[in-house]
C-alpha cells in the first residue's frame, strides 16, 4: 500500500519557497563590504567604492545599495548610469526624499525636458502603501499566515472536526489566499522591467518595429520611457502622451 506525503509539510514547504524566492536583500546581509565602500566613497574613491557595490548587487537588490551606485556614477560623471540605479532605488522605495532629489539633480544633465506622465490618485495611494510595507514584510505575513493555517490543519487532521477548528481552518484558508494574491501582485510588480532610460545617442523613434519607419523624434541619452508593446528586437515606448514611437531594443537599458 502506497503511503501518501502528508499535506502539512508539503503546503508548508511549497509555501516557504514562493515566500523566500521573493524576499529582498537585507542591509544586514551585506554590511562589513557595504561599509568598507561607504568609507572608500567618503574618501573620494569613488570607482573602488562602485566595484564594491556592484558585487554587492549580485547577491541580491536593494534601494539604499542602487542608491550608492547612483551616488558613484554621478561623481564618476556617468549620469545615465546614475539616472538608471536612482530609478531603481524608486522602485524599492517610492516617495524617497533623498532618491526624489537626486533624481531631479542628475536630470538638469540630460538635453530632453520631456514631463513625466503623472499618476492618478489610486496610483500613488497604492505606490505610499508600499512605500510603507515592503515585500519583505509582505512575505513575512505570508508565511505566519501559512504556518498557522497549517497548524489548524494539523489539529483537524489530528483531533477531528469541531466548529472551533472547521472555523479557524476557513478563516485562516481565506486570510493566507489573501494575502497570498497581494504577495504575488507585489512579487510581479518588482519583476515587471516596463520602464526604461535610454542609453544610445540619437536615438531614432519610429512610427514601427523596423527601419524602413518613419522616424518621429529623435531621443537623447538619460530620458526614461515606458515599454508598451515588443516585436523582435524593438520595443513600443512611451516618454509622454506627445513623444511615443518604435526603438531599437539595445537604444536603452530596463529598470
């Protein structure tokens, strides 16, 4: 007789790797090199102090170390590059005062004055609560979510059936489903790469994916754009509801 995997341990373990596979680099984790840097970065050692970092951010993302490396390209006069981790910093932690600024700082080096489309009022109340709860809390909750409705499975699968337990399973059930579905909306917003800089000079927009188009504007260096739509190699952008068109794909580089 085939004995079965017991359900507790599999949700249990199913649930832990889809929390832990989302969870962002803790400052905790990389502190001894990210101090060394900060101290190089304060000395003016500023390429020593970005290839530092830049190790760093293979191990994982997060805001304040995007926001150093912008800090070095900006010294080391390589504004696009600073304008591109000042952007991703934004990602991890909107409404940042210090990242708002910077960014508007390394923008007065760029040729295009190209206003940014601006959000709706649900947009930045949505953007100010994640500002606040960070997907590793999110994931956190998620998985104290999951422990306990696993352990009121337990109980029912151990004790029987009882409206204290049938409750608290369907209570439990219907909180971690939750939570769950906010988790992955905030798990595939931080992988969603649609915006962009571009990095090429002169870049040509076109009316479509293709040489043979139209060429609409022509595009500088440092502009962010959003991705609409993709064929082949070109991408569908968007600066503003005026400039849009069709560019090459390496023209620019996601955030």
């Amino acid at each position: 007789m085939r004995k079965r995997l017991p359900l507790l341990p599999v949700l249990l373990v199913f649930f832990i790797t889809v929390t832990v596979s989302s969870i962002q680099l803790s400052p905790d984790s990389f502190q001894e090199p990210f101090n060394q840097a900060n101290q190089l970065y304060e000395e003016g050692k500023y390429s020593e102090a970005l290839s530092i970092y830049l190790d760093i951010e293979k191990k994982g993302a997060h805001w304040k170390l995007f926001y150093n490396i912008g800090n070095c390209y900006y010294k080391l006069n390589n504004f696009v590059r600073a304008k591109i981790y000042y952007l991703r910093a934004e990602r991890l932690k909107p409404f940042e005062p210090s990242i708002q600024k910077n960014i508007e700082i390394v923008n007065k080096r760029f040729n295009d004055k190209i206003p940014g489309e601006k959000l709706d009022f649900l947009s930045r109340v949505a953007l100010r609560i994640e500002s606040f709860i960070s997907l590793n809390i999110v994931s956190a909750v998620f998985l104290v979510s999951v422990i306990i409705l696993n352990v009121f499975i337990f109980v029912l699968l151990k004790r029987g059936k009882s409206r204290f337990i049938l409750y608290g399973v369907s209570f439990s059930l219907v909180i971690t489903l939750l939570i769950f579905g906010y988790h992955m909306y905030r798990t595939g917003k931080q992988n969603l790469r649609n915006t962009a800089v571009i990095v090429k000079e002169d870049t040509n927009l076109r009316s479509g994916p293709g040489e043979n188009n139209t060429i609409l504007f022509k595009v500088n260096p440092g502009l962010k754009v959003k991705i609409i739509d993709q064929s082949r190699n070109w991408l569908q952008v968007s600066a503003s509801s005026q400039v849009a068109g069709w560019m090459e794909q390496d023209s620019l580089e996601r955030i």
